[in-house]
C-alpha cells in the first residue's frame, strides 16, 4: 500500500480554519485519498474523501495537489468537537485488498477554546 | 449510511479465558471488517469477512487466536482466545458499501477488552 505521512500533532484555536496536510509522494494514479478522524473513545468516522478534483462537504475541504503527491483536509471553523485523530489514507480500487483501510499514525487536533 | 452496535461495550478478563465480540449493523452489507486498537496506538486490521466464505487474516493474526464468524449480511462475531494482558485493546468491527473504493466505511463504537 502507498504510505502517507503526517504531522503527529496541531493545535488550533476555535473558531479558526484548520489546515491539516499529508504527504503521499508514492501514490498510484488509481489511489483515492480519504480522510477519517477518531474522536476520543469512538470508533472512526468518514470525513471526506477525492481523487484529482478539490471536494467540498459539509464537514470539511479536500484539496488535492495538482501532482497528487499532497493533500490538506481544511476545516473552515474549528470547533471544540473537531478535537480528534485525523488520518489520511489512500484506498486502491485495482487491489483486491482496496476495500480495506490501512491506517497510520495521524495527526492529533487540540482545538483551544 | 450504516449504524453498528457491538456487544460488550467493554468487559475485564481472566487470562487464558476467551471473549466473543459481536457486532451487528442494521443494513445488510458485503463486507465486515475487524480492527484492533491498541492503547495509545492506531487502528490495525485483523481480518475481513464476508458472508459465505472464510474469513481473510493479515498478517500476524491467525484463525486460531480469532476466530471470525459471519452467518448473515448482518452480523459477525470475533472471539479473542486464550487471552493476555497483550490482548487488553479496543476491537471495533466496520462495513464498507457496494462501491468500497469510492464509499465510505462505518465503523462500531468498539468494545473495550482488559486482559487481567
């Protein structure tokens, strides 16, 4: 699986943007980049997701590199339930192991009031 | 989307004694999959099931240690055996939709294991 490289922490303030990058240098042209958090004592939760074209969602924005080897998950408006694990992931369709998810370390959010 | 109910939520074992996770969703679904999340640690995956057929172990878990069942499209089960201290972890079950590398997967709110 290509491998995905983030910041092990950020802190933000409420009520401000947050910019949350991840490095994927090794990524296949076929590889779709997700993100999912963990808020504590849950289990994770889709954020959003995008191959090559920024995506927006009520959650959050996806922007994309144009070479693809980066991506930044952008929260408009922190808020204090933002506060969470954040992991990047890519997810291959051609693999029969695609469907699962591999995570790595993430980056923990502190979101101060 | 998918809501997942796991049972227990959280238990405290005896070593050497064994534990069944169940989980349940309320849409049947292909695939189930099992994680293990260690203290402070991210989320590994143990196997993926899927209705009719064995269970798929990654590497360093084996069927003996946790055996996976999946009698419908809606229900699995994950027996931790022979238990250690080791073992004391979160086990979350999640479910992908049809279009898995585009759609998202649901997660279980997991059940909390401590191995005495």
């Amino acid at each position: 699986d290509a491998k995905t490289t983030q910041p092990n922490s950020m802190e933000s303030n409420e009520e401000e943007p947050v910019h949350l990058p991840c490095n994927h240098s090794t990524i296949s042209g076929t590889d779709y980049i997700h993100w999912y958090r963990q808020l504590p004592s849950q289990g994770p939760e889709y954020v959003i997701h995008g191959l090559t074209s920024n995506v927006n969602n009520r959650m959050a924005s996806l922007a994309i590199a144009e070479d693809r080897k980066s991506s930044t998950l952008i929260l408009h408006r922190a808020t204090l339930r933002d506060a969470a694990v954040y992991y990047c992931i890519l997810r291959d369709p051609e693999e029969t192991s695609g469907s699962r998810l591999t995570f790595g370390e993430g980056t923990q959010l502190t979101v101060n009031p | 989307s998918a809501v997942i109910s796991q049972k227990p939520s959280r238990d405290i074992c005896q070593r050497g004694t064994s534990l069944t996770i169940q989980c349940q969703v309320d849409s049947q679904v292909t695939m189930m999959f099992w994680y293990r999340q260690q203290p402070g640690q991210s989320l590994t995956l143990i196997a993926t099931a899927n209705q009719g057929s064995e269970a798929t172990y990654e590497s360093g878990f084996v069927i003996d240690k946790f055996p996976i069942s999946r009698p419908n499209l809606t229900f699995s089960t994950l027996t931790v055996s022979n238990m250690s201290p080791e073992d004391s972890s979160i086990y979350l079950c999640s479910v992908g939709g049809q279009a898995w590398f585009s759609d998202t997967q649901y997660f279980g709110p997991g059940t909390r294991l401590t191995v005495l």
